[in-house]
C-alpha cells in the first residue's frame, strides 16, 4: 500500500548516540540492537476506523522519535507498519454504519495518513494492508501447520478454525512476563476466545477464521475459506519485510497481551530463531478525563477535527511531546494551550537574529532523546534557549537557525 510523504529533515552537525529505549519483556532500558548494521522497526499500525485520535497519535510520534534518533545516530532504519484493514472491529463498524468495510478502510487510512503527513512522522518504508498481504499470511500459517504444531476446532456451522497450540512451542515463556489470570483477563478483553469449548489451551490464538456466512473469505487449499486471526498478519508482515528477527517491535501498552506476544511466539514457531524482537517497547495509554482513549468507547479527541479546528499540527505535536511515553496521561484543553504557547514563543525566539550559542542546546536535546526518548528534557533544553535568547543574551547569528534545524530534524517540529 502507498505510505505518506516524507518530511524534509534537516542534517544536524555531528552525530548522536544510539538510543536507548524501555524493553516491557526484561524492564530494562538499554540501546537499541541492529540487526546487521540497520535498525528494523515494526510498530502495529491502525484498524482503519475511528482514525487518528490521540493516543493513535502519541504512538507514532514516540516510534518518529526513535526513528530520527537513530538516523541522527547513523544508523539506518527499516521502518515497517501495517494497517488492519480486515478483522472483527472494522467488520462491525462497516455493518453497523451501512457502508462497505473495504470502503471504511480506505477513508480511514487516507485520513490516517493526512494526520501522519500534518504531524511530521517520517512514513514507514513499507506500509502494508492485511488484505495485501494475504498470500504472505497464508503462507507463514501453512509453515505453522507444516511444523505440526496447529490444530482446527469445526463449530455447528461446519466452519473450521486454526489454532497455534501455544504448549506445544513452549507457551508465553520469554514472551510475557504476565501472571495467568491477567493474561486470561485481557484474552477474553481484546479479541481471543478463552472461554471456547475444545481449546487446548485457554490462550491459543486463532490463526485462520473459517469462513461464515457474510464474512469476507480468501481461499487457502490447506486451510479452507477464511481470513487471518488477528496476531498472525504483524507475524507475517514483519517476517516478509523485516526478517526472522527484528530490532524493535512497537505499539501501545494496549498491546502487551495477547499482540504482542502472539505476534512473537508465532514467529518463533515458524523460524525457531528467538527471541523475536531485541526490544518490545510501549507507549503508555493516552486518555480523555482518566479513562482509556478508545474506539469501542468513543472518548475521541481526533487529529483531524483539531485540524479543522484551525490547530497548528506542531501545536499537538509539541503537546504529545510534554509527556515522556512511558508515562499515562490525559488530554486537555489547557495542555493545547500550553503546547500552542510553546509553539509561538519557540518561533519568536528562533526569528531573532542572534542567541546563545546553540551547541548545548543541540547537545541538551540529542542526550535527552538517547535516554529513552526524554522528551519532557528536550522540550525544557528548548525553552531555555528561548528565553535566554528572548531575554538578549548572546549574540551568535547562526544560533536561532541551529536551534530551528534541531528541533526540526529530532523533535519532528517544523518552526
Ligand atoms: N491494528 C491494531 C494493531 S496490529 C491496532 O491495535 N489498531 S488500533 O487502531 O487499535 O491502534 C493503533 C495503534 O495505536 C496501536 O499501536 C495501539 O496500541 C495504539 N493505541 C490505541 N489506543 C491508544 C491509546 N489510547 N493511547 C496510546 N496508544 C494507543
Ligand atoms: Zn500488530
């Protein structure tokens, strides 16, 4: 599928280190690892309804960061997304407004990506649908039907359904660091089917849905008439593009379980090379009035609608910012007008024609990033210079336009 726009991103003096991020699998903070001299970077992309609110938002703007601190590191980055474009939700929400769901999913990713191109986040190299993908898909559960690890469960309707039997490819060991009832909880909350009759193990995913009735189908001889279960397409995906083994698997913490650790385990299955990812790493859920922003409950602050607002995207950008990613937060109208007001008094004070000298600060914010995307350390190396420069201190010209090129090439903000 078609990715957005890249930004322009600006070249910086020198270079910075290779950032250190949070893994949730060991609880430690440590630099990302290459796989042979890149970085490969899969971050879990939309269901393509309900697009793009907040905490959609703070996750890509977190991996964006990643992402330019490690080209401004030197190192190259394969960066990877997919977008659901078939599954239960969106199959539901189509039903439920009376329009095709391959219709909804189109809307959706294209607003999607006008909220992206707006919000300054370099575009994935590959940006790929499910529906796409589905020789790929089909492809990676007849390997796991090959290994003989699967088994098909047939319902009354006669439909046959595959399951990975997690026992038989050393269950969620090395995979989530979870206790069995949390994962059992947050199976039956998001998508699985613990509760099913015949399942060997309550938290098998489904790897391929039997095809019913006024459900979307794709053929598979092996596996008959179905489509994907839910984990398996970022198997595939990140598999097809990225390799057996990556360097960072991405998301929100919405996805510590079952997501990611089925996305994982399968692969694992499939290329008996583990671990999967050298990092799992999470943003923290973003919400409105303390509860989760979610689709399902229809809390939305949306990118577009503040788009049409008249907001300045770098306005929210610089909101999403103030708020270091491993950490829960709530949006606010007076956090918009904070990030509105860091917005006017950083282009004011980069719009003099000389500050401080501005290698600190280049210094401040490449240090911030690099210890696990500090973004609230950033922001305040920013707004020093600013005042220092608004105040009149220095006289260096070249300073305002270093400041500019900073916070444009590794904040993602274009002054
Ligand atoms: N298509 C799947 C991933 S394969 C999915 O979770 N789609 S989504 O549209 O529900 O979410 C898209 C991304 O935003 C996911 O990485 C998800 O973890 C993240 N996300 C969803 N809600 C929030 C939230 N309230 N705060 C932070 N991140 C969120
Ligand atoms: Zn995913």
């Amino acid at each position: 599928m078609k990715s957005w726009s890249p930004p322009f991103v600006p070249t910086l003096p020198g270079t910075g280190r290779a950032p250190e991020v949070h893994d949730v699998l060991d609880d430690t903070v440590r630099p990302v690892t290459p796989v042979d001299g890149r970085v490969s970077l899969y971050v879990c992309g939309v269901t393509p309804y309900d697009t793009t609110h907040m905490g959609h938002a703070a996750t890509y703007v977190t991996f964006d960061l990643l992402h330019r601190a490690a080209l401004d590191a030197g190192l190259p980055v394969d960066y990877v997304q997919n977008v659901t474009d078939v599954d239960d939700p969106l199959l539901e929400r189509a039903a439920r407004d009376g329009i095709d769901w391959r219709d909804l999913a189109v809307d959706q990713t294209a607003l999607f990506h006008e909220d992206m191109t707006a919000l300054r986040v370099i575009p994935p190299k590959a940006y790929v649908g499910v529906v796409e993908a589905m020789p790929t898909i089909v492809a990676v559960v007849e390997r796991l039907v090959d290994a003989g690890v699967t088994y098909g469960l047939t319902d009354d309707s006669g439909a046959t359904d595959s399951y990975l039997d997690l026992e038989a490819v050393g269950g969620t060991e090395g995979v989530s660091v979870l206790d069995e009832a949390t994962m059992l909880e947050y199976s039956a909350e998001r998508g699985g089917d613990p509760d099913r009759p015949g399942k060997r193990g309550r938290l098998d995913p489904m790897l391929w849905r039997g095809h019913r009735d006024g459900e979307p189908s794709w053929e598979s001889e092996r596996l008959g008439p179905g489509r994907p279960g839910w984990h398996i397409e970022c198997t595939a995906i990140a598999m097809e593009h990225l390799g057996d083994t990556i360097s960072v698997q991405g998301g929100g913490s919405d996805l510590v379980f079952p997501h990611h650790p089925m996305t994982a385990v399968q692969a694992v299955a499939a290329t008996g090379r583990s671990p999967f990812a050298a990092h799992t790493t999470h943003q923290a859920m973003v919400g409105l009035d303390g509860e989760k922003m979610s689709k399902s409950k229809g809390n939305l602050v949306r990118v577009s609608d503040l788009r049409r607002e008249g907001v300045d995207p770098a306005a929210i950008r610089l909101v999403l910012l103030a708020h270091h990613y491993r950490t829960e937060w709530s949006w606010t109208d007076d956090a918009l007008t904070e990030g509105r007001e860091r917005l006017a008094r950083w282009r004011a004070a980069t719009a003099l024609p000389a500050g401080p000298d501005a290698a600190e600060t280049l210094a401040a914010v490449r240090a911030a990033l690099a210890a696990d995307l500090g973004t609230p350390a950033a922001l305040a190396a920013v707004d020093a210079w600013c005042a220092a420069a608004e105040a009149g201190e220095g006289s260096d010209a070249v300073a305002p336009g270093l400041v500019r090129d900073t916070v444009d090439a590794l904040l993602g903000v274009a002054l």
